[in-house]
C-alpha cells in the first residue's frame, strides 16, 4: 500500500479546472493530483487522484500522456492505496493511473456521491501534470 499522508510526500496540486457538480446541493470537492516525489512514497511514472473529503466510488479519470502517446482511464476506489485522512475516521476517495513519464492530460466526471451522501453527476474537469521518468535500480 502507498500513503499519501505526510509532508513532502509528493507534487500535488489542484485540477486546473475542476468537475462542474450538477443534481447535488452539497457539491464535490476538489480534487487534486499527485505525482511521485523524491522519498519513493508513490510508485513512479504514475498519477494518483485524490477528491479531498469523505465520499464514495463512481466518478471517473481518463488519461493522456501526450509524451509517450499512452491512455487509460481508471475508476476511483479501485486501487489498492492507503486513502488520505481528513478525519479521524474519513478517508477521501483514490485512484491511481500508471501513465508513464512525460505530459499527461487527464478529465474527471462521471456519478459520485459526496460527502452528503448525495449522488453528483460530475460534468468533466481537467487537468495536467508533468510525470518524472522512474529511476532505475543499479544491478550489483
């Protein structure tokens, strides 16, 4: 498992523009990305999504590393990370997309419940991140 807790874990900045919430009084917040830092927290050539308060699976992330001409999309709360805490007993919802190095573009939207429990149709929002290339481990 990947934590994501703790100071100087990893680049994390907010989607440049975020999902638009619609049908939902409550709203989402917003999410964020992360890409792997220099202490080896998070698996490298990879983007990690976070959506910084207590809700449930559903929305979506497609990918683009327009470097390496790579895609994917990925489901939140189908990796096996070590969600962030924001509480004592909440826990935000993840996803992670092993992208490879180089510029990737990515849009979140799809249905996802909030932290109101209500169900918010995410109208997509984007963002992008550089992506370090991994370093290889020397043969002894």
């Amino acid at each position: 498992m990947v934590t994501l807790s703790g100071v100087g874990v990893a680049a994390a900045k907010p989607f440049d523009t975020p999902p638009t919430p619609a049908l939902c009084a409550g709203g989402v917040a917003v999410p964020q990305s992360f890409v792997a830092g220099d202490n080896g927290s998070l698996p490298p050539e990879s983007v990690t999504y976070v959506i910084n308060e207590q809700g449930g699976p559903g929305a979506m992330v497609a990918w683009l590393n327009v470097t390496e001409a790579l895609s994917g999309a990925v489901a939140f709360g189908t990796v096996d990370l070590e969600p962030t805490p924001i509480g004592e007993t909440a826990v935000a919802p993840l996803a992670m997309a092993e992208t490879g190095p180089g510029t990737v573009l990515s849009a979140m939207f799809g249905l996802y419940e909030n932290s109101r429990g209500e169900t918010c149709v995410l109208l997509p929002g984007f963002t992008s991140d550089e992506v370090p290339a991994g370093t290889a481990v020397a043969a002894d």
